[in-house]
C-alpha cells in the first residue's frame, strides 16, 4: 500500500506577522532587526468588542476563625510535644533524603537479642498498617538522624550528650 505524502503549505505571510509582533501571545516580542512599529490605541468599535466594565472591588473576607469569644477564657494545650519545630522539620527531610538514596556500602553491626527484637516489632507494626520497612532502613532513618543533629547542634545534640553519658 503506497501512502502519498504530502507537503504541508506553511502560510508565510502570517508567520512573518508573528514573528513582527503581530502575535497574540508575544505582543511586544520584537526582532533584534525589524524596526518598531507605532503602537495605536485600540478603539472598541474597530474590533467589535464591547468597553471592558470595571468590576467593583470585592471586600476581603474576614475569618473569625481566630476570634476569642467575648466570655470565654482561652485554653492552653496540654500537648505541647504535637507541634514540629521547625528544625526538626529540617532533620526530617534531610534524613528522608539519605533514605532515599540507595545504600550500597555493606556494614556489619552488632545488636543485642532486645534490639533485634524492637527493631522487628516496629518493622510488624508498620507492615499491619500497610507501611513497608526494613531493619536496614529503620537503621539508617535512625544513623542519619543522629549524624543530622550532630552537624546542626554539636555538643547538644543527643549523641554528644549520650557519648558524654558513656565516658564519665
């Protein structure tokens, strides 16, 4: 089956127009050699289009979302460890970012029959709520969180402090 082609007629006077300025999406797009051309004001009647009308502004809406009613007392939250400094919000994406990364380097580490045990518990735990995980990657969320909070606060971070607790 033999299948004709056939040359597509570009229409060049209306790409010259384009490239001039005429362009409805690059209106004051102009070549480095075509001269300017004068701008004339467009009149409603020439393109047959109605004056735009100026809406009237809009008032801003107001939230009473954060008002305190005016005979009730306010409430202090009890809960004071639910909210994320934003420094820990920092660790969390800098220690998610190595997790990401494909470890490659084999290391061998010793654990107690505890903490293989936690380390499986926590592993199930995640599983029944249908988040997979790993021993390795819980090990490694908790090695790059330490590393991360060593390099942003050194001597109060909490390996300085508990290598400190060791070695007194």
């Amino acid at each position: 089956m033999w299948l004709k082609r056939m040359k597509k007629k570009l229409n060049v006077d209306s790409i010259q127009s384009e490239l001039r300025g005429g362009s409805a999406f690059f209106p004051g797009y102009k070549s480095a050699g075509s001269p300017l051309p004068k701008e004339e004001p467009v009149q409603a009647e020439r393109v047959n289009m109605p004056p735009k009308e100026k809406k009237p502004a809009e008032k801003p809406r107001t939230s009473h979302d954060t008002m305190t009613p005016r005979y009730h007392d306010t409430t202090v939250s009890r809960h004071h460890d639910t909210t994320i400094p934003v420094q820990d919000s920092d660790i969390y994406e800098v220690v998610r970012k190595a997790v990401k990364q494909l470890g490659k380097e084999a290391a061998t580490h010793r654990f107690t029959l505890a903490e293989k045990n936690l380390l499986a518990d926590i592993e199930y735990t995640y599983k029944r709520e249908g988040i997979r995980t790993s021993e390795n990657e819980i090990t490694r969320i908790s090695i790059n969180y330490i590393i991360e909070d060593y390099r942003q606060n050194g001597e109060e971070s909490i390996l300085a402090k508990i290598l400190k607790r060791l070695n007194s």
